[in-house]
C-alpha cells in the first residue's frame, strides 16, 4: 500500500540551486524523518518554477500552497506547522506587488494567470530524474504514435499544418524545414538540437533542459522518423553543468526503457542522441558555425545557401532546431495543428517562453500566447517596475534586438509586429529598463558582448562592431563629437549590410534602435557632456544643495575626500576630484545631494 | 525494462500515474472532492493521524482519483475531534465529528462514493465555510 499523501516539490533548476534548494531537500528530509512523516510525505526534486525572483521556491501537494524565497532554516517550520499539524506558514506565502496580499496558491498568482504553458508544462510539475513521472503525464505518447500510426510525412503534414515557428530567433516554419531534410535523400541524416543558448539574460533552453529533458530527447526522436534520420546531438554549453547532468540520466533512462537505441516500439526505427558540450561562444548558435563546431573545426558561420537541410553535418542533410521548439512537438503531436492554430496570432500560433529580467518586480521565467501584450507581460505578470518607477524600455531579442518604448506597450507580440517596431523576437530574452538607465550605456554594453563575441571570420562584423564599440564608449566618457552620431549610424548600416551571419547582421540593432527613440540621451552626452540618469560615471556631476544641514555624514564616507565644509553648514563638492562614486547620495538623509 | 509497443507504454503511464496524481495543475481545482482533516495539536492527540492514513487507504483500496485529501489546522471543534470536513463540488460542505478509522472508512464508502450521510458522527452540516 502507497502510504504517500503528500508530495513536497522543491525547485532543482539552477536559480534555486543557487540560493541552497539542495540543502532545503535535505533539511526538509530531516525534519520529516524527525517527526516520523517520511514515509506519507515524499520530497521531490523538480525542475524550475519559472518565478526565480521569488526562489527558491516549494510547493506542497494536494493542497496547492506555494512558498516563496524559502531557506533551509524553514524547513523545520515548514514540517512542524504544514504537514504535522496543517497550518499552512502565512510569512512563506507571496506577496503579490500591486495588491499586496498574501497568496497561498499558485493559479490565484497574476505571475502565473496569464501564463500558458506548453513547452514549460512539466517543469516543476515532474521530477526530471525519473522517466516515469514524465511517462506519467503522457511522455513518450507522441513518439509512439508517431512510429506505430504515422507515416513520416504525416509527421511532417502535421507539424506544417500546426504552423509551429522556430522559437530561437528567426521564426522558420518548422514543417517546412523537416520537409526539405526528409525530400533530400541520403544514406545518413542528423537531427540536432541547438542548446548554446547564448543571449544575455535568456535561460529558457536551460530551464527545460534541467526540468523536462525527455520531451526534447522525444522530439528529436520524432524528427529523426520524419526525415528518416537515426542520429541525434545536442549543441550544449559547458556552462550549464546541471542541464548536461540531467540530459545524460534522461538519455540513460530512455535507452533503458527501450525509447532510444535499435528498435523503437518494436519498429525498425532506431534513434539515438549523444550530447556535444560547446565551449560557450555566441556566434555557436549561428547553425552552420553549430555544425562546424560540432565536427571538431572552429564555430564560424559559412555561406548559406546550401542550407543545413541539404548539406550540413558531414556534408548530410541536418535539421538545427532549438531547444524551445523542440519541446512544443509532443505536446501538438498529441494535441492536434488545430489546436495549436487555436493559440496565438494570425501569423505566429502557440505561445512563447520569454526571460523576463531587469528592473521588473517578478523575474522570472513565462510563457504566454503569442498576441499578449508587452504591458501584460510587464505589469500583469511581471507585477511592474521595481520601486515604482517608471517604465523606460524594454529590449527584446538580447543583443540582436532593440528597444521598444512605452509607445508601443500595447502591440501584440508576435515575430511580425516585433519586426516591425524595430526589435525582433529572438530567443526570447526580455530585459525591462526604467527610468534610472542609461540608453547609450545599454546600447555600449551590448556591442561590448557582440564585438567580444564575433568570431572573426568577416571585417564588418570583426572591426565594424569594436570600432562602434569604441565610439559609444568616449560618448559615455564625455569625449563624444557631433559627428559621432553620423559615424554610429552609417557603420551600424554597413555592418547590418554586410556581414556573413546573424550575429553581424543584428549586432548594431541596440545602438540602432536607441537612437531612434533615445535621441536626446545622446545629444545629452555629446553636446552637454551630461548623462541623464547619472549612469556614465565620467559625466556624472554630484553637487549639495541648501537642504544640507551640515551633519558631515557625507564627509566621512567620501572615499576621496573632495566634500569640505564646516559642522551646521553647507557642504560643498569638489567636482575636480569627485569621483561619482555615489556614496554620498546614499548616505544623505536631508535629500541634499543633488545626484546628476 | 524495454518497452516494445504503445500499449506496454500506455499500461507503464497508468502504473506512474498512481505516483503523481497528487499533483493536479491547478485547471481542474474545483471540480474535486476534498476532504479535510483537522491535525491540530488536539486533533492528533486524538488518533487524527490513524484517521488520515485510514481515508488515504481506503481512497486507494477503492481506486478513487478526484479526492483531494489534505490535512488542515484546528476546525474549532476540539470536543469532536478527530474531526473531517467533506467537500464534495457544488453541495454543501459536511463536517463530521468523532471519526476513528471505521468511521473515516465509511465516510468514503457510504457518503462520497454512494452519496449516504454517515448518521451519528455529523456536527454541522450546510454552513458557510469552505
């Protein structure tokens, strides 16, 4: 007899891990054994909740309470007062933003209301460990339909008829790219899965590989019956230890089970995946520079066409799918193209993962239908701006991406109308700026990463974007000239223009686009020699004004000793020898440190 | 284990379902039963451990999957106890008083699965708490 009657799921991805969930389990494991509740309570390692802010995170079942920010000294509480004696701990509930009320389930949360889960549906639902658990919620269904019903095209008929869109950037049909590996015909095909996930901020691809590894190793699978291939690699980074760890059990698991290796469902269908750890460059994600790295040269980008699906790995046709769209196959495999048609907009169906990060009160992982806004996503979900201030920009698509004002708060988000307001959709990062950022300094930043990240292999990406780097970086000193402006952008013009590959075709999209709406932050720093929000430490001037009362609090934290002034009267700056560092604002009780 | 086909699939989903239906999602709360069993101090020097593990027992003897079974703080009735509350969807919540482990028995055979109240052990039945 199953004597478990409760089930306590503790968050296993990363973030959480981060913050000590590994000691929580065991804690918790301890305090259940002290009191004689472990054998009718069972701790659960799951995969992640998607609300890293509020981690790490632990939800008891039946009864649906979801703690927030535990720590392994809560543990005790957790068992004394919830399992033993059923009072849920009111202080571990979350507190919602806007109404600041106290939420017990999880369902009743806005984070989690508007969200639509399809690729995350298992993560935190299952332990990511056990097949069964995956198996438990129709795992491997899809596969088996697949082999024992389907015909490899109507695998593929089915996929283009869901209209389902590649979800790592650029949006392209998916049945359309199965069809063409499967019409070119060869005696080897490969079918991999992208997982260099690269974008600053982004870490669905890592979530579920850590959380729900078997619907992408499913996926695969069924991708190797569409076109007829029996190899599958996942591209994967070295720096994500725990996702490599959990696809190597799953991958162990599945040939166990028989649902990988020779003989599928007792078919002739053989299929297996081996994982390929990537050393962490972001042009990696590029496909072709993928597969070159994954034949042991170097991760540069080659001309396209031919494209992989004729000629890629070994010179075989080869799918390159990411992570994200590859978990969305089983669930329409399962679910029907009408279905996922149901979802989403006229020309992009099914929902979107997003990593919503930043100045944004619930960070976090979510996943909504295409067609939400970035005003629900942000203040909805997101539960606003951090200290209530006010909404500045937000960049989508990371580094490839732009910014999109409040102005266009409400568009729908879909490929298209991303495009068309000059940002793109990419792999889904979403970092929320307010008023206190500086727009040439985020623009700098990311030509920082995109010019340490270019391979090389062509001049307008190599030199084009360290040349726009160095230009945005004397703007942010206060070296800036008028003509800068023009250089930035005709540069910017030709390096879109010119380059082989993605990664210089979308490099100077940031500066792009923060000059069509930021306009005024950099005419600030060039003619002024002002940075508006005092984030260029070069151009920031702190000056006390007559609300100073003389209490030298600031005298004694200056590290460089430029405040003078005598006890019970004002203070003055030196701006010579300041070095903005800010500590005296901080310090300051009297609102007297005019910060610039 | 090797699984050869769909069916051995699908009979190795059932096995691991048992495992995990603790965990609904969320979308079909409301349309559960839930039984409610109060563990406070009182409740449990009062056997409501041994009233609990008999619920959950005869709930898997009986192969029933939308009973939601969760132990809750003290219901106010500490002369009753080991007290359980039955909510079963769009009726009126029953509270039961005095519930060894034949009694919880009874509640899930005679009142949540043939619909019979279980005479004698009803404190309140139809109130306005849910």
């Amino acid at each position: 007899m199953n004597k478990v009657r409760s089930h306590i799921m503790v968050c296993g991805g990363t973030g959480c891990i981060a913050s000590e969930s590994d000691v929580i389990i065991k804690n918790l494991n301890d305090a259940l054994k002290k009191q004689g509740y472990d054998e009718e309570i069972d701790v659960i390692k799951t995969g992640c909740f998607g609300f890293c802010g509020q981690g790490p995170i632990v939800k008891v079942h039946p009864d649906n309470v979801f703690y927030v920010k535990v720590k392994p000294d809560d543990c005790d509480e957790i068992v004394a007062e919830h399992i033993v004696k059923g009072r849920v701990v009111e202080r571990l509930l979350f507190d919602e933003p806007i109404t600041e009320e106290k939420v017990k389930e999880h369902s009743r949360m806005n984070f989690y209301k508007k969200q639509y889960r399809i690729a995350l549906r298992n993560c935190g639902l299952i332990n990511p460990e056990d097949i069964t658990e995956y198996i438990a919620f129709q795992g491997y269904e899809a596969l088996g339909k697949a082999l024992t019903d389907m015909k490899p095209q109507d695998v593929i008929q089915l996929l283009t008829d869901s209209n389902l869109r590649g979800r790592g950037g650029g949006g392209f049909p998916l049945g359309r790219k199965w069809g063409m590996a499967a019409n070119n015909a060869s005696d080897k095909k490969y079918i991999i899965c992208n997982a260099d996930e690269g974008d600053p901020g982004a870490f669905m691809d890592r979530s579920i590989l850590e959380g729900d590894p078997h619907s992408v190793l499913e996926a695969m699978a069924i991708g190797g019956y569409a076109i007829g291939a029996d190899e599958g690699i996942i591209y994967i980074r070295a720096e994500y230890p725990l996702a490599i760890k959990r696809l190597e059990i799953a991958i162990k698991q599945a040939q166990e089970y028989g649902l990988l290796g020779d003989n599928i469902f007792g078919t002739d269908f053989s299929f297996n995946v081996r994982l390929k750890l990537g050393a962490g460059a972001f042009v990696c994600g590029e496909e072709t520079a993928l597969i070159h790295s994954v034949e042991g040269s170097r991760g540069e980008p080659s001309i396209k066409p031919p494209y992989p699906a004729a000629e890629g790995l070994n010179g075989k046709p080869t799918i390159v799918n990411n992570v994200e769209t590859y978990a969305n196959v089983p669930a329409i495999m399962l679910k029907g193209a009408e279905w996922f048609n149901s979802i989403g907009t006229a020309t992009s169906k099914g929902t979107k993962v997003f990593a919503l990060a930043g100045n944004v009160n619930n960070v976090g992982l979510v996943e909504v239908p295409m067609g939400t806004t970035l005003r629900e996503i942000i203040y909805d979900i997101g539960g606003g701006i951090v200290g209530g201030k006010a909404f500045k920009a937000v960049q989508t698509g990371g580094p490839s991406g732009g910014v999109i004002t409040v102005a266009d708060l409400d568009t729908p988000i879909d490929y298209e109308s991303l495009k068309g307001i000059g940002s793109m959709m990419g792999s889904g990062g979403m970092i929320v700026m307010d008023e206190t950022d500086c727009m040439v300094n985020i623009a700098k930043f990311y030509l920082e990463f995109t010019q340490d990240e270019s391979c090389g292999k062509c001049t307008p990406c190599r030199i084009g974007t360290k040349r726009m780097y160095e230009i945005l970086d004397r703007i942010c000193s206060g070296e800036g000239e008028a003509e800068d402006l023009h250089k930035l952008r005709e540069l910017g013009e030709m390096i879109k223009g010119s380059s082989l590959c993605g990664l210089g075709q979308t490099a100077p999209n940031p500066v792009l686009s923060t000059m069509e709406y930021f306009m005024n932050e950099y005419e600030a720093h060039i003619f002024d020699k002002k940075c508006l929000t005092g984030t260029c430490k070069a151009l920031a001037k702190y000056s006390i004004n007559d609300n100073c009362i003389g209490c030298t609090a600031c005298v004694k934290v200056c590290p460089t000793k430029c405040i003078t002034g005598k006890v019970k009267e004002k203070h003055v700056i030196d701006q010579d020898a300041c070095i903005a560092c800010g500590a005296c604002y901080d310090v300051c009780k009297f609102n007297a440190v005019v910060k610039p | 284990m090797k699984i050869k086909s769909l069916d051995e699939l699908i009979k190795m989903r059932e096995a691991s379902v048992k495992k995990v239906n603790l965990r609904e999602t969320g979308e079909n709360a409301g349309e559960t039963i839930e039984l409610m069993v109060g563990m406070a101090t009182c409740g449990i020097a009062a056997g409501a451990r041994e009233t609990l593990q008999s619920l959950m027992e005869t709930i898997q003897t009986n192969g029933l999957d939308n009973i939601k079974l969760i132990q809750v703080g003290c219901l106010g009735f500490c002369h009753s106890e080991p007290t359980v509350q039955l909510n079963m969807p769009n009726q009126e919540p029953v509270l039961y008083g005095n519930v060894d482990k034949d009694t919880a028995k009874k509640i899930v055979e005679d009142h949540v699965m043939n619909g019979k109240l279980v005479d004698n052990h009803i404190l309140i039945k139809s109130f306005d708490k849910a």
